[in-house]
C-alpha cells in the first residue's frame, strides 16, 4: 500500500524506531562525523577571477603592508600555521570524499534494514569497505558531485532562478543513488545514478515534501544548540528508507527498470 502523506512516513519510521533510538542515534553521528557533518548529498564549487592584474595589485599592497607593520618572526609564524592548517584542511577533505560514498551507502543500508525489522548495527556502516564497494561508492559520489557541480553552475552563469532550479531537480533525481548501491550490490556507479533518475520521475516534490515536514523539528533542534539533531536526523533518515523502499518496490515490480547489463 502506498503511502500518501509526509506524516504517514513519519509515523512508519517512529514505529520503526521503537526500542531502537539510542543505537539509531548512534549509528547516525558516527555518520555524520565520517562524512563531515554533510547531508550525504554531492557539493562542487566553481570560482573565477574576472580581473587578475587588480588582484595581482591588491596581492602587492597586502603583502608590502604586512612587512612594514609587523615583524618578520610573527609573519613566518602566521605563514607556517596558515601553510600547516591548509595542508591539514585539504587532507581531510580529501578523506571525506573518499568515506562519503562508502559511509552514506552503508548508512542507506542500515536504515534500509532498520525499517524493515531486520538486525541493524554498525556493521552496515562499514559494510562497503571492501576494495570494489569502496571504489564503485566513491566513484558514484564523485560523479554525482561533478555532474550537479557543473551544471549547477552553468545555470547561475546564466541566470540565478534556473540554477537553483537544476540544483534541486539534480539532486532530487539522484537522491536513491546510495539506497541503491546498497539494495543492488551487482550495480556499478554509473547504473545507480541512471536508475536513481528514472526512479524519480515524478518524485522529487514528494521527497522535497516528506523532508520540507521535518521543518519544525529542524527548527526545535536549533533551539537545542544542535543536540536534537541527534535524533531529528536518525527520525528523518529513517523516513527516507522507507520511502526508498516503497518506491522501489513500485518501480522494479512495474518492470520500469532499465534490463541493461549493470556495469
């Protein structure tokens, strides 16, 4: 039976819940701290530089003024930290691409299996770290990141409403990517991003409905200083399987799949 409205999958994903919050909660900040704090969702970021000789010039008055003012031990002190804090930021960065899609495929599996009453614990976080999980996770994180991170900004080249546009019907269009890396071992990056589209057809405002419910909790956890999304998250994200799984069921029953070789 489908389910219609955003509080019936609230309500399913409390049932779910029942008795499991506190590894849930568990399970969902170590998450989150793996993949930075982010929403699992792709990010890409473009910068131009329309006019380098003032830069250049600004560059030069900067560096001229820090010379004369302060000390030359102070500025190689500040150039080591920057230099060091830098070195440190990209590293981290770089780990965080590389967990994000491994962690947020086996984050989708836990919850996948916590709705549906199976036994759920950390060893579906870490169930993608083998080499070819690792690889075909990352691999499809980066796709995603490179395709919504591109158009995204070609659209605001062109106008600001169509970009924003783009970025929410990209995202929303592969939102299922990791749910179905994690429910289709078999599949290969590229497959689950072209299923995770077609799954969406007609889709994406009913998820941007189920998540746009959660306002009020959001707003509640900002109160807390950040501690009740600690449980707004697991609570979301278990709404979200269940979603997932509804749809699947919908779409692979309906022969709506694409019967291609999953490479």
């Amino acid at each position: 039976m489908q389910l219609l409205y955003a509080r019936e999958y609230r309500a399913a994903a409390r049932e779910s819940l029942r008795g499991r919050w506190p590894m849930a909660v568990l399970v969902g900040l170590v998450a989150s701290i793996l993949t930075g704090f982010s929403a699992s969702e792709p990010s890409f970021s473009i910068k131009f530089n329309f006019n380098i000789r003032k830069d250049s010039d600004l560059l030069d008055e900067f560096t001229h003024a820090l010379y004369e003012n302060f000390p030359p031990e102070l500025i190689y002190f500040l150039s080591t930290y920057i230099a060091i804090v830098t070195v440190i930021s990209v590293i981290i960065g770089i780990i965080f691409l590389i967990l994000g899609g491994p962690i947020s495929t086996g984050y989708a599996q836990y919850n996948m299996r916590l709705v549906s009453r199976e036994e759920a614990g950390f060893s579906d976080l870490f169930s993608q770290f083998t080499p070819s999980l690792i690889l075909r996770s990352f691999l499809a994180n980066l796709i995603q990141a490179v395709i919504v991170g591109v158009a995204t900004a070609v659209g605001l080249l062109l106008f600001v409403i169509p970009g924003i546009v783009l970025l929410f019907y990209l995202t929303y269009s592969f939102s299922m990517t990791f749910y179905i890396l994690a429910d289709h071992p078999d599949y290969g990056p590229w497959q689950a991003i072209k299923e995770s589209y077609r799954m969406m057809r007609g889709h994406k405002f009913r998820l941007f409905a189920l998540e746009f419910s959660f306002i009020g909790w959001w707003i509640l956890a900002a109160l807390t200083c950040g501690i009740g999304s600690l449980f707004v998250s697991p609570y979301e994200n278990a709404a979200k399987a269940i979603f997932y799984l509804e749809l699947a069921g919908d779409y692979y029953n309906s022969g709506a799949a694409n019967p291609e070789i999953h490479y």
